[in-house]
C-alpha cells in the first residue's frame, strides 16, 4: 500500500484478496454495474453520489475503508474529497475491472 502525507493512500485491487474479511470495503459503482459485472464479496454498496452528498449517514471517522470503483478513478475522487473532511479512505486502484482475485460475485 503506497501512503505519502501529499497523495492520497491506494492499493492495488489485486492486493485485495489477502485482506478480504478484515476490512471495509465500499463499492462506490451504480446498480446497474453492479449487476452486470459483479462485485467484490463483503463489499458494502454505497452509490457514489450517496457519500458524497452525506458521508456521516454511511461512514465513520473511526475507521478505515477501502474505495472501490470500476477504474480506480471515481473512488479516487471519493477519497480525494474526503479524506480532508477527516475520513481514513483508500482507493483501490485499478477497480474491478482489472480484479483477478477469488472472491469475486457475479451477480447476474
């Protein structure tokens, strides 16, 4: 995991597996990406404009989470907003699209 006080904290969603079960993951995608290409196992769906709009209804500042997109690049922007507000927020670079991990759900 890469973590410099100027940029923002990521990992590499192929580092992902490792850590499934001990931490938050939030996927930040639309429904309808949701359902047709799958997500993560133990991912909270929390649509982006919902935590943009209203970050305290759905995380803490006492804990860490882990951003995940489709790209990396939507998730980067949720964590570039919020971390300054005092949110610990990780993006998952590279997003689901490029995930070859185990714990994959397909949902259709």
């Amino acid at each position: 995991m890469s973590e410099n006080k100027n940029e923002l904290k990521k990992i590499n969603i192929n580092e992902i597996d490792k850590l499934i079960g001990n931490i938050d993951i939030i996927d930040i995608r639309d429904e309808d990406e949701i359902a047709l290409f799958g997500t993560i196992d133990t991912a909270k769906h929390i649509p982006m404009n919902k935590i943009l709009e209203c970050p305290e209804i759905f995380i803490s500042k006492d804990k860490t989470y882990y951003i995940l997109c489709h790209s990396g690049n939507r998730s980067g922007r949720v964590c570039a907003e919020l971390n300054p507000l005092g949110y610990d927020l990780i993006n998952i670079e590279g997003g689901f699209a490029r995930y070859r991990g185990e714990n994959r759900i397909d949902m259709y």
